[in-house]
C-alpha cells in the first residue's frame, strides 16, 4: 500500500514538471528591414522557416502602415516586384495551432486570404477570411486561425494583389517534459526501490 501511495505521489510530482506546450509569436521586429525571404526566425524553441516558391525574394520585411499589424511585418512585393505570390512557413516541429494578422492591398472590396496547414506534404485543413477597413487606415486588415490535426508547415494565398503579414503565434503540437522531471522520476524510483533492496540485503546475509 505505501508503494502504491510512493508511486503516486512520484507521479502527480513528474507531471507538474512537464512543461507547458511552448508558445512562440513571430512578429519580425528583431529582423532588420529590407530583409526577403528565404529567411528562418527562432522564437521559444520554435524555428519558422518563410520562403516563397514562385519569387525566392517575393516578400520583404518593411516597418508597418497598418492598425492591427505592428513593428516590423512581411509582406509583398519584394525585391522582384511579383504580384500574387503565395507565401509557404515551415516550422521545426509540429504546432497544433496557429494565429496571425495580415492585411491586403485592396482599395475596395477585401479579398480573402486563404491559410493551408500541412503535415509533410499532406494537407491537413484550411481556413478563410477577408479583412475589413479600419477607420483612419487605407488597406483591410484580418485575422486567421487555424487549429485541428498536427501541422508543420503552412501556405499563405489571396486574391490581393499583396498581402502582409504580423504577429504569428503558433502552440507546439506537444509539451516538451523538462529535464526536472526526469531527475525527479529517477530519485523517486531510487528512493522507492530503497526499501526493497535493504529486505532483499538483510535476507540474504
């Protein structure tokens, strides 16, 4: 019985050092302006990767002119000047969901733009939503969201002749257990199996 106590007191004390899922927020503003894709951006143990297909240097981080989008964002056109382009994010590890703002150069009716979440090559779900007008402002701007099966990588693609995109945050598909838990679990065993050992010591002598 204290055995079974010992476990599960062991246990209920690992999982409180299991880390939280971890929670990363791309928002460009440590990147330096002017800089196009392809470029890769580490945040929280999350490593996004942001290229386009079409125009390797397609989208460019420029400094804001929008509401919602803050700081620095990444948009199109880039060096090249392409309209549009379809912009692809591959991250490091797999995400259970995802959030961001964009706005697209549109000067009358919002076009949406459209989020394809993938697991390999495998597409998993998709999302849709156009933006609005915000008053004092003169493109519509969104937001998107995208939750369901396990994904690693994404595609962004509108109507709009160029979007823009901003503050990103993206949930890690699992909790990464901290390496507490495991030093916690291997004394609890060693101190559980103590007992054991000094019976089976003294019965032997």
């Amino acid at each position: 019985m204290k055995l079974q106590r010992g476990f599960a007191i062991l246990l209920a004390s690992a999982a409180l050092c299991v880390g939280a899922s971890a929670t990363s927020m791309f928002n460009f503003d440590n990147d330096t302006d002017g800089t196009s894709t392809t470029f890769t951006d580490t945040d929280n143990g999350i490593s996004a990767t942001f290229s386009s297909a079409q125009d390797p240097g397609g989208f460019v981080i420029y400094p804001t002119m929008f509401e919602t989008l803050t700081g620095n964002v990444l948009g199109d056109p880039g060096p090249a000047g392409l309209d549009n382009l379809a912009l692809d994010i591959a991250f490091s590890g797999d995400l259970r969901d995802i959030d961001l703002v964009f706005a697209t150069a549109d000067f009358s009716t919002p076009s949406p733009v459209t989020l394809t979440a993938f697991e390999g090559s495998q597409q998993v779900g998709s999302t849709t939503f156009a933006g609005q007008f915000l008053p004092g402002f003169t493109f519509p701007e969104g937001e998107l969201a995208f939750s369901g099966l396990n994904f690693n990588h994404v595609e962004l693609s509108t109507t709009a002749p160029d979007f823009a995109i901003d503050n990103i945050a993206v949930t890690a598909a699992s909790p990464v257990p901290e390496p507490s838990a495991f030093i916690l679990i291997s004394l609890g065993l060693l101190a559980l199996g103590s007992p054991a050992i000094r019976r089976l010591y003294a019965g032997s002598r």
